[in-house]
C-alpha cells in the first residue's frame, strides 16, 4: 500500500481556502439546480477521476463519510488517493455510502441501493457524483422546483439512459432520496432530490 | 416569539475589555504562565480535558487561563476549539493493563500482584492548610525503591477466574463504538454511549448521583475492586503505512467498582462490575462513574428501577455542564418580550378574579 | 506533481513501527538538535500537511470488553517525499506542526539505507534511552509508595 505513489500525489496545495471555494460552488450548485460551476481549484486527482469530481470528494469527504466508487475508480489508484487526502473510509456497501462517485459511461441501474435517508433524518442519504461526457451540450432537460423560478434547461451528454426513470422514482419517496452532482471535466451541476426533471 | 433588536455593541466591547483587565489582575504580580498551569494546577487542566472530551494539557491549560480558573468556562472553550478540527481516525482501543501505574490501589484485595501502591494522593493527609506552601520552600525530590518485575495485573482478572465476577461483557471485541459527538441520542442506549456520556460528565453532577446511591436510591453494595492511574500508549492505524503506531501517551484514571449482585431472574447471583475510564488524573470522577455505569446497567440486570441514578434518560440527558450551563445561563439573556407578553396575562387573570369577586358580591347584595 | 517512481525499501515493519513511535515520543528539542546536526537538508516536498486534527481516543467496557469512545485528542500529522522520491510520515499527539514535519523527513531518512544510521544515532536513540530512564525513574518513584503490610498482633493465643 505505502508503495502507491499516484496516492500521495496531489491535493489542495491550500486546503482551506480551495475547499471552502469549492463548497461555496457546491452549495450556490444545490441551491440553483442545473446551473454548471467550473471548478478552477486544481485537485490533482489521478485518472480516470474528473478534476470537479476530485475537487468535490476533497471538499465534502471526510473520516465520517463513507465512499462508495464505482468498479472504474475502485480499481484504480482513485480509491487511495481519497482515503489519503480526504480521510474517508471507502465502502462496497452503497447503503453506508455518505457519497458516491460512478465514471463515466458506466451502467446506472438503480438508486435503490444508496441511503434515501430515513423519514426522521431524511439528510443522512447517499449523494451521487456521476460523471457524465458533457455539460452544456446534449440532451436537453427542462428543470423545475424549488431555486428554480418557473423551468430552467439545463444540456447534458451521456445522461444514462436509465437515469429520468429512476430521477422520477426517486422523487417519490421525498423528503427522502437521494441527491445527485453531475460532473464533466472541470464543469458540474446539481440535482437535488427536491428537482423535477422532463427529459 | 423572537423580537429582533440591536444595542449594546459599546457595551459590549468594554465588557470584554473589562473582563481582559480582571483577568489579568494586578499588573504588579507576573503573569500566570501556561505551563504553570499545566505543572502546578495539573488536575484542575485533567478536569478540563476530561469534560471537555479532549486530551491536549496545553490547550487545556490556556483555556483554564483565558476563562480565570472557572472549569466550567474552560471546558466549553475546548469544546468549542474541538469542533474546529478534523478528525483522522480512531484509536486501537487503550490497553490499561499495560499502563506504566502511577497509582494502584484495591480495597478488596490486600496482597494483589503488583501491590498497593498510592502514589501521589491526598489520602493520608491530614486536610490541614500547609503554611509552607505561602513561600515557595524546595520540594523534596521523591523517595525511590526498586521497582519489582511482577506485572500489575488488573483485579477483575484475579476474580474471573473463580466465576464469581462477571465478564467484560458479551459484545464482541470489534463491535463498532456508537459516537454521540456524531449522531443524536436515542434512549435507551447502549453501555458504550452511556460510557462515553459518563466520561465527558460533570463531576459534580456524577458524584452526587454516585453518593445517592450509596444513601439508599439505588443501592448497589459496591467495593473498589481497583482505581489505577497512570500513562498507556495511544495507538492508531496509519492506512498509507498499513499497520498501527504509537502517537505518545496520556494519562487516564481507571476504576473497577465491584458490586455484590443477589441475583435476578436475568443473571446469576455473582459479582456485577462497574466502570469507569476518565483523562488524566482524577480518581473522584472515575469512581463517581463506575457507581453511575452500575447503577444505569438496573434494567439489564433485571433490577427494579426505583432511583434517579438508575434512571437512563435523567442521567444522560443532565451530565453535560455544558449544555447545562448554557440552557440554565441563557436565562439571563434579554426576554423582554416574553416577559411584557406573562405581564398583560398575569395582569388579565388578575383583572377577571377581581370582577368575579365584584359579580359575585353584588349578587350577594341583590340576594340580602 | 506526481512522486517520482519509487520502489519502497522492504523494510521491516517492527522497524517503522519502532522509528515512528520514538519520533512520536521525541520533544521538539530533541528533534530539532538532530535536524541542526545534519550536514547536508535533504529537500522535502510537503504532500500532506502538517495538519493538526482529532483522534478519537477508545478504551474497552470494563477494561477488556468492547470498544467505547472515551473522548478525542489532538494529533498532528505530516507526509513529506524527499527529492528521490521515498515518501515520509510522521503523527504525534499534540499541536506542533514543526515537530510532525521534521519527523516527517526523519522517517524518510530512515528508510533510506544511507541515512538511516544517522536517525538511529543522532535521534533514535538518544530519545530511547531518555524514555526509559523516565519510565524507570516513575517506577522507582512510585515503588517507593508501595504499602508493606505487617501483622501486629496474631489473634490465636
């Protein structure tokens, strides 16, 4: 294990101030749904995790919040690196995942599986890091709720064709649910469980 | 309801500057110094740390400066300062029968391996002011004798082997520890929550509710089996290294209380045992606590519940100094408005007596 | 800024285990006195801290059941890559973030075969034998308060 040397490479040069940017994005993100933040904080995480995607588990994960990864990441040196520089504990159960990262292009078969919450604590759900090939060009998806006035449009390209299917279960179950973060390179955008979505 | 009004700020400014000033004292006497603190009121910074649930004789000894010897204030300054950090990881569970003992005394054994040893307490003392101490007389260096190679074996262990006292309990050795620092109580609790409320408790508040105990609410015919002080190893393990390694030491208090139990319709007639585990040096707290950790394990034991200190819910919810000084402090703080909204009701249901009296006077008088 | 490519010596982990908790248990001082006699810094890359944080510190229900939190600590830790690539790591309890990046390099130096001579005389053992002389200093200081029973008088007359 200590000869994994992609693991210790990178982070935030300046954790402070570069999480603290990077959480500021994410939460004007969940407030504004749909809207793409860049993430212009250099993560330095190692491939095949996206630079937004690295710069959202440096800034959100930590040693109480377990991570699930998707079989791309967990195979890779992704899964060190996130236990180094963000303390988590990395999981194969999606139930105990706090947050999980799926790569691109890989099968989403279900929501079913990742922590919805429970009624009483609605908040201790699974948040959903999907990277996707792009934001801002793609399939067009009309948005409404709350921090959204009336509908918004928000592009995406490689959406898994399951995922409106499964956006639409899940808002049935709210206040419980899962939220989720598109992520494409540098760009990101969010859903929160709170979201309509027509495809 | 909840008025929002602004005011004060100068006040309040030279409140605290005031507060500096006091604090500080008079400027003709040097400066209490950190260290000081940490050396020479060293169970006064062990309280701190304790209740405050964190382990740091430096920070600790800052804060007792910073809030001029009120522990209270001190341990919601750690508390405070705590939550500011990120947390690595856990610990390997502490291993006190490895402890370099400072103190080890049993009150059920007398010739136990490893022996009586006292260390350095006040018991013997004759609780009489030292005037010496208002000088600042040379210390004698401490008395030394050969140390014996016999290991200093816990007591609970001398008593298992007979089966006449209970073991460490049935969880399995890897069960995960609940945290209440990180999810919301729920009662009834686990003995491990329990434990790690108990050793973040008040002092105060643990040994009356242990005395109580022994004055008959809840009597649990209890016996220290051993108090122990002294240093362990702290251990973590380091996942970019792959195995655990030693962080340094601290200093705990460990305290078996061994309680004669008559049996009940869920266990045997054996001897029960309560625990207790405190930072630093401080055998009232520790023992206060295993009174406490016996006495809330009634409903396991099948014990009728009839005492406060039995009572889960009571004593949990009430151990905290912190949260308790905060509810019953806030009290101070402006409620002006509810206050004038009790005035007009007390001044209505004042009003209303007065003219069912005047009523039913003048009904009398109608009737003569 | 990836590490250059290392192959980690195949040290034996007793060893590490050993080195790391003697720089745990090290003072600055002492730490800084070793730094001071090194003639040639090596340069350290910072690739995690120092960064001060928590542990949460367990002890066991009744001393040997199952594990309780029993409060937290302060810890700081560092991870620092030398110029040839081999990757220290370095967490004590305490706030000194000095302290966990000299230890840092320390345990770098140690793993490399030409250095590690110079930990083990210049800090290693120094701090060794300091720790022991303290250990066996408390154990006599505290031997000395060990009760002596006697019996006075013997009831069978």
């Amino acid at each position: 294990m200590a000869a994994n040397t992609e693991a210790f490479s990178g982070g935030f040069s300046n954790p402070v101030f570069e999480s603290q940017s990077v959480f500021r994005m994410v939460m004007d993100g969940m407030a504004r749904p749909g809207t793409i933040r860049t993430v212009e904080q250099d993560a330095g995480q190692p491939d095949p995790l996206g630079s937004a995607a690295g710069a959202i588990a440096l800034t959100l994960c930590d040693h109480d919040t377990p991570v699930w990864l998707s079989a791309g990441f967990s195979q890779s040196a992704v899964a060190e690196w996130i236990g180094f520089h963000s303390g988590a504990p990395i999981t194969r159960e999606k139930a105990e995942a706090r947050f999980a990262f799926k790569e691109a292009s890989s099968a989403l078969s279900s929501f079913g599986l990742f922590s919805a919450g429970t009624q009483e604590y609605p908040d201790r759900s699974t948040t959903l890091v999907i990277e996707v090939e792009a934001l801002g060009e793609g399939q067009e998806l009309t948005l409404a709720g709350p921090g959204i006035l009336h509908s918004t449009t928000a592009k995406v390209a490689g959406l898994p064709e399951t995922f409106l299917r499964l956006w639409a279960d899940n808002r049935t179950l709210f206040p419980r649910g899962i939220d989720v973060i598109l992520t494409a390179g540098r760009h990101f955008l969010c859903l929160p469980r709170t979201t309509r979505i027509n495809g | 309801m909840y008025v929002a009004v602004k005011g004060g700020e100068a006040a309040i400014t030279n409140a605290h500057r005031l507060l500096a000033d006091r604090r500080r004292g008079d400027r003709s006497l040097p400066s209490v110094t950190i260290d000081q603190i940490a050396e020479q009121l060293g169970l006064a910074v062990d309280r701190v740390m304790a209740e405050a649930s964190l382990y740091d004789r430096s920070l600790a000894a800052l804060a007792v400066r910073q809030s001029r010897g009120d522990l209270i204030e001190a341990i919601f300054l750690l508390r405070a300062y705590r939550t500011t950090l990120p947390r690595f990881g856990s610990s390997v569970p502490l291993d006190t029968a490895d402890m370099q003992v400072e103190r080890r005394v049993s009150a059920t054994y007398k010739d136990l391996p490893g022996g009586q040893l006292l260390g350095p307490t006040f018991d013997y003392t004759h609780r009489l002011l030292d005037p010496s101490l208002l000088s600042d007389e040379a210390v004698e260096e401490p008395a030394r004798r050969e140390a014996g190679e016999e290991a200093i074996m816990r007591v609970s262990d001398i008593l298992a082997h007979e089966g006449l006292i209970e073991a460490d309990g049935d969880l399995p050795q890897d069960q995960p520890a609940g945290d209440l620092t990180r999810e919301p109580l729920e009662f009834p609790m686990s003995r491990d929550l329990r434990l790690q409320a108990l050793a973040r408790g008040d002092e105060g508040f643990l040994l009356a509710l242990g005395y109580s105990t022994q004055r008959g609410y809840g009597r649990n015919h209890p016996f220290v089996g051993e108090v122990r002080i002294g240093e362990v190893e702290v251990e973590m393990d380091i996942p970019e290294l792959g195995f655990a390694v030693s962080l340094g030491r601290i200093r705990v208090t460990e305290c078996q209380m061994v309680n004669q139990f008559k049996g009940s319709s869920k266990a045997p007639p054996q001897f029960t045992r309560g625990y207790g585990l405190v930072f630093g040096q401080n055998e009232r707290k520790a023992m206060s606590m295993s009174l406490v950790d016996r006495a809330l394990r009634a409903e396991e034991l099948g014990e009728d519940i009839t005492a406060p200190a039995q009572d889960e819910e009571f004593v949990i919810s009430h151990s905290d100094n912190v949260q308790a000084t905060g509810f019953v402090e806030h009290l101070k703080l402006p409620h002006y408005v509810d206050f004038q909204a009790e005035l007009a009701m007390v001044r209505k249901m004042r009003a209303d007596i007065e003219a069912a009296r005047n009523g039913e006077n003048e009904m009398k008088d109608a009737a003569e | 800024m990836d590490v250059a490519q290392q192959t980690v010596p195949d040290t034996d982990l007793a060893g590490r285990r050993r080195c790391a908790g003697l720089l745990a248990g090290a003072t600055l001082n002492e730490i800084r006195a070793a730094w001071d006699t090194l003639a040639e810094k090596p340069e350290a890359r910072p690739v995690r801290g120092p960064e001060t944080g928590l542990v949460m510190v367990r002890g066991r229900i009744g001393g040997g059941g199952s594990p309780f939190n029993l409060g937290e600590a302060t810890v700081t830790r560092a991870t620092v890559a030398l110029a040839s690539g081999t990757v220290g790591h370095a967490q004590a309890l305490g706030t000194d973030k000095d302290k966990a990046r000299l230890s840092a390099i320390f345990d770098a130096l140690w793993q490399e075969e030409a250095s590690r001579d110079f930990v083990e005389t210049a800090i290693l053992a120094p701090v060794e034998t300091r720790l022991a002389a303290e250990e066996a200093q408390k154990a006599e200081e505290t031997a000395a308060t060990r009760v002596d029973f006697f019996t006075m008088v013997r009831g069978d007359d």
